[in-house]
C-alpha cells in the first residue's frame, strides 16, 4: 500500500476535484461517514460521543460524523476548538448545517473550555479526536495542547480521525505533545505519520478507509514510498520446478568471521542455507575452520591464512577475490572485525569484481572510512545499516537518523547509486531510483544480537536464486520480520534470538508458498 505525506494527500484532493470532478464538500461528506462507521464499533447503550474539532478540514470531517450519528440517534457532544472565523470553507458549510440540529456545540477557548470537555468525558463514552489532520507543522502548545492533554488522561475509548492530532504527518515526529489514540481511522492511505515511529505508537489500531477516491487517480500519481505486502513478496519468491538441482538455485560466497566472532558467520550462513540457496562459500580465516564447518557442515568453506589469530592475511586478498569469482553473489562483513586486511577486501570486491555485493556490519565501519570508494563500483552495492552504521556512513548524529530514517536512506541510495536497508523498528529500504519500501511486520524479540546476521543471509541467498538486489532487499527484510512474528508466538518477546529466526524462515517461506 502506497504511503502519504501531506503533498501526496494535497495533490490527490485537488485531482479528484479538477481533473474527476468530485466536490470537495463530498470528499468530506465521505470521510465522516467512513469516521462515523468505526465509531459505531465502539459505543456501548451508555456511551456518549464526545467529538472535538479544529478549525480546518479535519474538524469539518468530525462535523460531518456527528450529523450522521445524530441523525442515527446516537448521543453526541461538539467539542469546537480555536477561533470559528478560522474555519475552513466546506467545514463552515458543515458547522452551518449542525446549527440547526439539536446538538450541543461547546467552544473551547481558554482554560475553562479545556476542563469541561475534561470533566465532560465518561468511563464509557467515545472520543473522536478531528483537532488537526494532517496540517500541523510546528509544535502544540497554549489551549490546544491542554485540550490533548485532557483527551489522553480520559478512561474513554479514543478514536483520531486521519492521524493523532499533534502528529507529524509527513514526517512522524510528535510536534511536542499529541492524542494517543485507541484506533486512528486514516481516510484514503495511510500517512508516513500513521506508519514511521515514534509517532506510530500514537495511532493505536489503524484502520485505512476509502472516500470514494478513485483508484485510477491513486494508480498514476507518483507516490515513491509503499508498505511491503505479503502478496507481493510472494509474486517475487522464484518457483521451484520439479526437475532441478542445486545449480538452479544460485551460488553464494559470504566472506565472515573473526576470533570471538564466529556466531554472526554461522548465523549468516545458516540463514543462507534455510533460505534457499543451492551452494554456498564460506570464506573464513584458518583458525576458525573447525567451530564452523562443524556447524554449518552444509557449506563448502574456504579457509585462508592469516597474518594473525583470526583475521585474513592481506597477502589473501588477489585469493579471496578469485574464490568469489564463481559466485553469483558476495556478502561481506558478519563478525569480521575491523582491520587494514577488510579495507583491503572491500576495495577490490567494489571496484573489480562484477557481482553483487551484500555489505554488512563491519564492512559497513570499514565502508564509513572510504565511502567514496562506491562511486567506483562495477556492481550493485546493497547495504545494510543499523542507525548506528548509518551515522558513520553519513556523518548525521544518530539523533538525525531516528528522526529522519526514510529521508536518511533515501538520500544516500541515490548519492551513490545503491540499495539501502535501514534496519529499525520499521526497517527502510531506498532505492537508487527514490523509490522506498517500509517493512511493518517483526517485533521487539527481533531487537537481539545477530539478527542482522541473519537478514544479510536471507537477501544474499535471494540474489543468489535470481532476484534483483533490489527486490532481494525488499523480500528479504519482509521473510525476516515474518519469521520473527512466527517464532515470537512460540517462544516471547524476550526468548527470542537470533537462531530461532534461523527456524522461523523454513515456516514463512512454507506460509509463502502455500499463501496462508
């Protein structure tokens, strides 16, 4: 599903009125109806409704769900808020209509409005917030931020209208103070504000509904950032004929491991393995090539010399590459370690080898020391940071990548013409074309050492089998965060880790398969 900012919805309003000929009075006559519909779910024979509404077009759609339930014989109190020669048109038309019904219209304008819509508002009784919309872009303050406040600390059951008022919507930042609501009811598509945390956690459960925008007008806007849906990851998951062999299946070559480090190696090939893949390399230092081909017996390993415990000679390197080169695609980093050695690697698997390259963990900190070394590269390049790895990769604070992931990610995938995945609670993944992708599934178990590990394996195997790097990154992250709610029903939030994703792949590529 196609996801908004506040210029998408813009634009998508003022092509259904000029080029399809819906007024926008109908545009708002719909979205209160759709609004009114979920309220109706949640009312009880001693509820009341309590609507509160702003000045512009999202209060207009509150005024238009209180006639509706009015006129449905539900109990209904107008809360209004702000300065009522500030009203929007097509919302003053609906004020001019609730006028001459038998509602009873509250202002809320000073300290004395906010504590009785506090004391107004009941155990059993619905509140509908409709304050801001999409609109605001600077922080609450002064008689709104009271009247949010009075809102949250009710025992009723709150309802938003479009996106919590005090939420960013093209962003998701909460603007100082916002409703956290129980369901946000979002008209049309969701908003990057009803998706992108930490603002999701305000909208409670998310419900998209329709108003009568037709979808020939949603299909030819230009609209660069979508959910990743289970039906589309398995248009792209390669069928298996009857009659193949392990060479159909792609070969891998995943250069991991240091001393202390070999769990994020056998994690990542294990992971690579359970994914599909037909033969896979693992390219390790010496000494730890017993502890990994005991267990991951499956993979053909590779092991080099080293000019100390643990870690490649840098006289392997012209070796290494040659190993790579049967390889259908290279991933590089899990556990290695940070050295002169994989600063050396990396250059040549960039610059001179013409495959794919998956980079990871400590080849994302090598990266971060010559990042111009991707504006040579003779293959495409998926990374995949933590906002952690994205800060040394960009030179942005941390704080400026956890505000702004999808801007982040997009703008380095198009500097340097690569594949981002920014793992996250809701993990980006930016194309080099501005094209971006946020994953909703996966939960907070997933939040353990050697995930990532576990992810880089799932998209190497994917390119492996034929996939665009591209869409790799994009059913990769999906598979991961499906395996993670798969196994978090079996095993908790804090049980998780990271082997138990290892067998939550077999049952989301089964579920995939069987489209279950």
């Amino acid at each position: 599903m196609k996801i908004a900012t506040e210029k998408d919805i813009r634009a998508i309003d003022l092509k259904a009125v000029e080029k399809y000929q819906i007024p926008q009075m109908v545009l708002m006559e719909n979205a209160g109806i759709a609004l009114a519909e979920e309220v109706k779910k949640h009312v009880n024979k001693h509820s009341k409704i309590i609507i509160v509404v702003g000045m512009g077009n999202n209060g207009g759609d509150g005024l238009v769900c209180a006639r509706h339930l009015h006129n449905e014989s539900y109990g209904v109190k107008i809360f209004m808020i702000g300065n009522l020669k500030k009203l929007s048109e097509h919302a003053n038309r609906n004020f001019e209509i609730i006028k001459h019904l038998s509602i009873t219209v509250e202002m809320i304008n000073d300290i004395g409005g906010v504590k009785k819509l506090g004391k107004t508002i009941a155990y059993d009784d619905v509140v509908v917030d409709c304050i801001f919309g999409i609109g605001i872009t600077k922080d609450v303050e002064g008689v709104y931020e009271l009247a949010i406040d009075e809102i949250n600390e009710s025992k009723g059951y709150i309802i938003s209208c479009d996106i919590p008022s005090g939420i960013h919507a093209s962003e998701g930042l909460v603007m100082k103070t916002a409703v956290r609501a129980h369901k946000t009811v979002a008209l049309c598509l969701p908003k990057v504000g009803n998706i992108m945390y930490p603002a999701a956690e305000y909208n409670g459960e998310l419900v998209v509904k329709k108003i009568a925008i037709p979808k020939e007008l949603i299909a030819e806007m230009i609209i660069p950032l979508e959910t990743i849906s289970h039906e589309m990851v398995k248009q792209m998951i390669p069928k298996r004929p009857k009659n193949s062999h392990k060479g159909l299946y792609g070969k891998a070559s995943i250069i991991a491991g240091s001393f202390g480090m070999t769990g994020a190696a056998i994690l990542c090939g294990k992971s690579a393995l359970r994914s599909g893949v037909g033969l896979l390399k693992l390219i390790i230092p010496e000494s730890l090539h017993a502890i990994i081909t005991t267990s991951v017996p499956e993979a053909v390993t590779v092991p080099l010399a080293e000019t100390r415990k643990g870690v490649f000679g840098i006289n392997q390197v012209e070796k290494l590459v040659q190993t790579c080169d049967t390889a259908d695609v290279i991933a590089i980093g899990p556990g290695c370690g940070q050295n002169a050695e994989l600063n050396e690697i990396l250059r040549h698997l960039v610059t001179l080898v013409d495959k794919p390259v998956i980079i990871d963990a400590d080849g994302l900190n090598t990266l971060a020391r010559n990042v111009d070394v991707l504006g040579h590269k003779k293959n495409e390049v998926v990374l995949t940071p933590h906002p952690g790895e994205m800060s040394r990769l960009t030179n942005l604070p941390l704080e400026v990548i956890n505000l702004h992931p999808i801007t982040t990610a997009r703008d380095f995938a198009k500097k340097w013409k690569v594949i981002v995945v920014l793992k996250g609670a809701r993990t980006v993944i930016a194309l080099p074309s501005g094209q971006t992708y946020i994953n909703i599934n996966g939960n907070p178990g997933m939040a353990t050492a050697g995930s990532g590990d576990v992810l880089t394996g799932i998209i190497t195997s994917l390119v492996a089998q034929g996939l665009s790097p591209e869409k790799a990154a994009v059913a990769g992250v999906y598979i991961h965060g499906y395996s993670g709610d798969l196994m978090v029903s079996q095993k908790g939030e804090y049980g998780l880790i990271a082997g138990d994703l290892i067998e939550g792949i077999t049952q989301a590529f089964k579920h995939l398969e069987l489209d279950v």
